[in-house]
C-alpha cells in the first residue's frame, strides 16, 4: 500500500490486543449499563467505537462475524430484543468494511467526521429494530450518541494505535 507523506509505518497489531480491547470496551459498555441510571440514550457506545475502529484497521481480523457475536452479547446482557445489536454491529462493520480503504488516507479529525453518519445510521438501525420489536422511543438525547461516538474516535485511535507505533529512527539508508 502507499503511503501518505509523513505517515509513520506501523509494527502490526497483535491479536490478542486487539481481542482484548474489544472484550474491554464489552465490559465497560456493561459497567455502564448498570450505573445509576442505567443504559441512557444520549451514552456513547464503547463497543462500537471500538468494532469500527478494529473494523477499519484490521478487517481481515474483525469483521461482521464479530460484531454479530459482541451483539449478541450486548443483546444477551441488557436484555434488547435478541438481535438488536447485533445487526446494528453487524451493519456498522459492513459500511467500515466498505470505506476502510478510503477512510484510512484521512487525517484523525477527518476520520472523525467521516465516521459520524456511519454511528448515525447503525444508532438508526438499532431504534428501528427497538421500535419493530414494540420497544418505546427513548427520547431525542439519543442524537447525541452518535456525536459522542465519533467525537470519542481521536482518542480510540491515539490509545489504540500506540503499541503500534515503532520509534522514530531515521537513517539515510533506511528511509522506512
């Protein structure tokens, strides 16, 4: 692949870090549900970030498969109409699927701008299938979900992407 100018080379990400956040940002998103308050419609969902992060920078180690799976562990836990998430996963790693290539020649903050009408539709998707399944509308705050999430995707990327990079060593005969 060619890179942009400027663009450091990456170590490859290892599998089990890349699992392991995954099944990180699963239990914060249950920690979250079981707040106070509980699962409120304006919270970002970690899961999602994450899924479409991975989604984007691996697809070849995560795919639709696995967000189907986190959401039916998402659906198992809050007790949704089985499948909710799931397909609301299984649709955002589609669409990331479908743009990663273009996606990942983008600057961060663009990446960020980028994402919000995938978060958008996949939040759209999963009110949908609430609404189908005789679930009530949550409220107009659940448009803030969506602003949330790709506000929170500079931040995934710097975090995610650290282990990753390798340390700047620059040689006349080594120009990688």
């Amino acid at each position: 692949m060619i890179m942009r100018p400027g663009q450091q080379l990456l170590l490859p990400a290892k599998p089990l870090f890349i699992w392991g956040s995954l099944v990180v940002a699963l239990l914060l998103n249950m920690v979250l549900n079981m707040g106070v308050w509980g699962r409120q419609a304006w919270t970002p969902d970690l899961l999602a970030v994450l899924l479409l992060f991975w989604t984007v920078h691996q697809p070849l180690r995560v795919g639709i498969g696995a967000a189907f799976f986190f959401g039916l562990l998402s659906d198992v836990h809050q007790g949704a109409l089985l499948g909710q998430h799931a397909m609301s996963y299984s649709a955002l790693s589609y669409m990331a699927i479908a743009v990663h290539r273009r996606l990942l020649w983008f600057s961060v903050p663009s990446q960020a701008a980028q994402v919000l009408p995938l978060f958008a539709l996949a939040q759209a998707l999963e009110l949908l299938l609430r609404l189908a399944g005789g679930g009530t509308f949550p409220g107009w705050l659940m448009v803030l979900a969506p602003l949330l999430e790709s506000a929170l995707w500079p931040l995934v990327s710097v975090v995610l992407l650290a282990p990753q990079r390798r340390a700047p060593d620059p040689d006349v005969n080594r120009p990688l």
